[in-house]
C-alpha cells in the first residue's frame, strides 16, 4: 500500500485521539469544580467556615486549622456525604490547645486526741517538710500523717499566709478541722465552754489574712433544757418565737429556716439536751405550719404535752382538719391539746361536728374529723384498711367524748359507703350524711342507698350524688391510657408512617397506618396523648426541629380528620435530639426518621373538694403520691 494512502487514515486517528483527550480533560476540569463548589457550600451550611477546600482532579483536599479533633472529623463526614469518603483527602490540621490550669491547691488538717493528719494536694515547690516540722511544734505532738499528693505548678498568691493562719489556728485548737485554700478558710471545733468559744472566735477572726474568707464554727457543749420547750405564735404583730429550743444543730437550722419562711425576722433559738424525741425539730415545725393554716394562734410544746390555740371565730372542722393532720404527724409519745378561746360576746358556736372520709382517684383514703373514743378510732382505722387497703389509707381523727348518739355506727356505714365510689366523699353530722363522687357502677346509688337504710333506718336523712362514669365501668372493659398509647406505637410499628423526602405531608401509602391507628384510640376516652415527630442528624438542628414539628402537626391533622375524639392529641417535634439508633449508618438514619405516641399525666383535679379530696396535707410516711 502506498504511503500517500496510509498518511489520511493515521491523521483521522491522531485527530481523535487529540479531540478524546481534550473532551476527558474539560470533564475532569467540570468535575472538579462542581466537587469543590458542593464541598464548601455544605461545610459553610453546616458551621465549618474554617475548612478551606481545594480540588485536584478527582480527589477535594481539605486543609484549615480544626479547633479539635472531634470538628475535624466531623467537618470530613459532612465531606464524605457529598461526595465518595474515598476522594476526600484530610490535611487539616488541629489548633494548639491552651495548656492545662492549675489545679485547686487545698489542705485539710484534721485534729484530735489521737495526733494531726493532713489531707490534699499542694504545689510541688512549696516548702512542705518545714510546714510539718512547724505544725509538730505548734501541735506539741511528734508526729504528723502525711497524705498531702503534689502537682508541679506555680504557688498561688496568698498560699504562705493562709498556710502560716493554719498553724497559728492548729495552736489554739485541741479538737478542729482545718480548711486552707488560696481564697478560702473554713474551721469547724469544739470548744469547753461558751466562754472559750467567744475568745477562741475573737483571735482566729482577728488573725486571718486580710484577703482570704475565713468561715469559723466553733461549738460549745449544750445545756440541758427541761422542760425542753418551744413556743410560737402569729397575732396582730406578726410571727415570732416566744420560746425556741433545738435537739441538734441540723435541728436548729431546721427551725430557723421555718421560722424565716413563715416571717420571723432574725429568729434565735437554743441548742441544748434533753428532748424528748429525736424527731423534736420535725414535730415543732409542723405545729408552727398548723399556725399558719390556722391564720393565726399559737402552739406550745412542754416536752411531750402539746396545746394548740386557734384564732377566735375557727370554724370547728377548719381546727379539726389541721388538729387532726398535725396529730397523725407527731410521734407515739405526743399528746395534742387543741381549742379555740371563746368569743368576745360569749356567744356559743353553732356549728356541728363532723366526721368526713374521702376516697382521691388514686384510691388513697383519708379519715377526718370526730371519733367518740380511742378504742373507736382504732376500730375505724381496722376498717378502712380492710376495706381499702392499708398502705392507701391516711387517719387524721380526733377523739371527742361529747358527740351524739349512734355516732360510731354512722361512721362504719359511711366507710362501708365509701367502698362503692371509685372516688368521692362520705361526710357524717348530727342530722344529715352526704355521699358524693363518681363510680363505674350504675346500681352504685341504689346500693349506698339500701345499705344506709339497713344500717341505720329510715328515720336517718341521706343526700346521695353519685355519678356513673362510663370509663370506670370494668364491665366495659375500657382500656387504660397507657394501653390506649401502647395500641397507636404497635400500630406504626407494623407499618411506618411516611412523608415525601424534604416534605412535611404525609405520603399516601400511610393511610392504612393511621386508619389502625384510629380504630386503636376509638375506645380511649378522657386522656391526652403527644404525638412525637423526630428526625435523623443529617441538616441543620434548627431546621430538624422545624421539620418534626410540621410532620407532627400533620399527623395531628390526619387523625383529627378520622374523628379520634376521646383523646386530646399535643404535637410535638424534637428533631434530632432523640435517636434511637446510630445516625452514621443508613438503617440508623431511618429508624430515627419517625413519630411517637407519648402519654401526658394530668393530675385530676376539681373544685368540688368533695368529689376529688385533697390529700396533699397527708404527710410522706403515708407514702400517698397524687402524681
């Protein structure tokens, strides 16, 4: 073949080959910056303006100083979601960080009979050998135990002069603990007398180093008070003690503290031996609160002999409720005494005693008021808890011998009433017994009705307003609130409610999910339910918790429109601050994309006391929570 012919063929080739490298080094060059633009937007969207990204070909370099590792790595994950992790090459470099502080220098210097220990960690290059031998001779003991630790940084400003007050402290002190800092002195120590205590007192606080805080608590051996007696009282010029003693000092604190709550200015009480139980500070603080709920009056205890006074004008079931709680609150040993003083015109009450048990929603059960004697009050009590439940029964009672007749079997029937109400009240006077309050039983009226009767005869008077209430039926068998959430979770577990990517509507394929939702909440009445939306960690925080929020609200809507109306439904977004799964994994991402259903307690509360008793004067040991 002749080489004329051949030179065309071999001069389209090169051509080609020239126009395909050509075409493959503008791709590469597009390629390379739509990397680096998409790199630097994402890392800028996402908080990392300090990364600076640069291209070579296929490979996006990033290089810029991270405050610290965890940023460095964080801002190459965002990288690695825009494009291949493996064309992502990290030289970033991480600032220096600033060095260590210092750490607290501190000394405890305990001494007693048996010698001095110290206890801390103090500056390497500080003279700690010297310090020791000083304290032997300030102590006048031969040995000191060493368990100071040593860190090797500059002493701190003021450390030789508190250092120096310690061992002047260490000299006059037989019994003390010893507190040294650069900036703080705390001493706590016994003292022999009140005399030595103030002159002890006067010299460490004169003695201190001028810029440090020095807090100084010696104590003194307390007297022994008898009768141990506490007064309080609230008339026309405000709250004050007439009288205050303490077993302990945490008891003394205890009765300042309430004292200063309850508007005592500048309260001052004694600390001494010879109360009669260890829980004096306790039993005082509750009579000085019965005071208060009095509106006034006074209290006095004489060791175990208790008097409560009202204000003139106490209504007698307002004295028998705060005489009868206060009861239930003091020790075994107590005795409680309470009256009111009669009025001005010497005009007689006409108020009727009364006795009232209440049963709360929860089914803890209080018994307040009247009791004829102490054996009936025991028999009253035996009662409740057979009939309720010991642990959910709460007495208050006070025993009066003048009350009229029949009156203890009046208060069995009123208990044994009680008993057909899932909530309410029995209240007992002279002439009327009133039943209120709500059951899941509809004969529950006819039922308190004949057992009155039976018990008492039908020349007794009842009022009786029991409401029936469908969702306390057990017949029905209506399910529980928690049931009710458990039911809406197990039905998006067998199908995931979903939205359209970056929408907040919910897709169409969720409809069946939402309809067994639905039908699981038909029978749920009275409750209130949160719908949880939550989201993965892939965008910005703020914008998760928007987008939760909207999906919720969306669900919120669906529901709504199926005509859920036994439950009071809250949206809520969390976005990403809840996962439940590991966000760096596609499965994890997922699972995190969800909703929730979350049951919200609401205490149930009314404004008829009668129907919904107020049990928060019951004290803690009774264990009664209306939460």
């Amino acid at each position: 073949m002749r080489l004329s012919s051949i030179l065309p063929i071999l001069g389209a080739f090169s051509g080609a080959a020239l126009l395909s490298v050509g075409a493959a080094a503008i791709g590469a060059n597009a390629i390379q910056r739509t990397s680096q633009k998409a790199v630097a937007t994402q890392l800028e969207l996402e908080g990392f303006e300090w990364v600076d990204v640069d291209a070579d070909g296929l490979q996006v370099i990033l290089t810029g100083d991270a405050p610290n590792e965890a940023a460095q790595l964080a801002a190459q994950r965002v990288a690695g979601h825009v494009v291949d992790a493996a064309r992502i090459m990290n030289v970033m470099t991480i600032a220096e960080q600033d060095a260590t502080p210092a750490p607290r220098f501190s000394i405890e210097i305990l001494r007693n009979d048996q010698g001095i220990s110290l206890i801390g960690l103090v500056p390497t290059a500080w003279d700690r050998e010297e310090f020791i031998e000083t304290l032997k001779k300030a102590g006048g003991t031969g040995s000191v135990a060493d368990l100071l630790e040593h860190a090797d940084y500059t002493v701190p400003e003021d450390w030789d002069a508190v250092m120096q007050y310690g061992v002047t402290a260490i000299k006059q002190l037989q019994r003390s603990k010893i507190s040294l800092s650069a900036d703080r002195i705390d001493i706590t120590a016994l003292a022999d007398s009140k005399e030595q205590q103030a002159r002890l007192e006067r010299s460490l606080n004169a003695s201190a180093p001028k810029d440090v805080e020095a807090l100084i608590n010696i104590s003194s051996p307390r007297p022994v008070i008898t009768p141990f007696t506490a007064r309080f009282l609230i008339d026309e010029d405000g709250a004050r003690f007439d009288a205050c003693t303490a077993e302990t000092p945490q008891g003394h604190a205890r009765l300042l503290a309430a004292a200063k709550a309850l508007g005592v200015e500048n309260p001052t009480c004694v600390v001494g031996l010879g109360a009669p139980t260890t829980a004096w500070a306790s039993a005082v603080e509750s009579g000085m609160r019965a005071v208060e709920q009095l509106g006034g009056g006074s209290i006095t205890f004489s060791d175990a002999d208790v008097s409560l006074i009202a204000p003139e004008g106490t209504s007698t079931s307002m004295l028998d409720r705060v005489a009868g709680d206060l009861e239930a609150t003091f020790p075994d040993t107590f005795s409680l005494h309470a009256s009111v003083p009669p009025s001005a015109n010497n005009e007689a009450s006409d108020e009727q005693p009364e006795f009232v048990v209440l049963r709360s929603p929860e089914g803890q059960v209080q018994l307040r008021g009247r009791i004829t004697t102490e054996r009936n009050r025991i028999a009253t009590e035996a009662l409740a808890s057979a009939t309720f439940g010991s642990q959910a029964v709460y007495s208050a009672m006070r025993v009066d011998d003048n009350l009229p007749r029949n009156w203890a079997t009046r208060v069995m029937a009123s208990i044994d009433a009680l008993s057909h109400l899932n909530q309410g009240s029995v209240t007992v006077t002279e002439d009327l017994i009133s039943v209120r309050g709500e059951t899941g039983d509809p004969t529950a009226k006819a039922e308190i009705t004949g057992l009155l009767a039976s018990r008492l005869g039908d020349s007794q008077t009842y009022d009786i307003t029991v409401n029936y209430v469908r969702k306390l039926d057990p017949i029905l068998n209506l399910p529980t609130p928690q049931k009710c959430v458990d039911a809406a979770n197990q039905a998006i577990s067998s199908g995931k409610i979903e939205f359209a990517p970056g929408s907040t509507d919910v897709d169409d394929s969720a409809n069946d999910t939402l309809d067994r939702i639905a039908k699981a909440l038909d029978e749920c009445e009275d409750m209130q339910m949160e719908i949880g939306g939550h989201t993965d960690s892939q965008g910005g925080e703020d914008m998760n918790q928007q987008l939760s929020q909207a999906r919720a609200n969306s669900v919120l809507d669906a529901l709504l429109a199926r005509r859920v109306t036994g439950v009071k439904f809250t949206a809520k977004g969390y976005g990403e601050i809840e996962p439940i799964a590991d966000n760096e994994t596609a499965e994890g991402r997922d699972a995190n994309r969800r909703i929730a259903f979350k049951l919200i307690e609401v205490p149930e509360t009314s404004n008829d006391e009668t129907t919904s008793p107020d049990t928060s004067a019951a004290p803690e040991t009774n264990e009664e929570n209306n939460e």
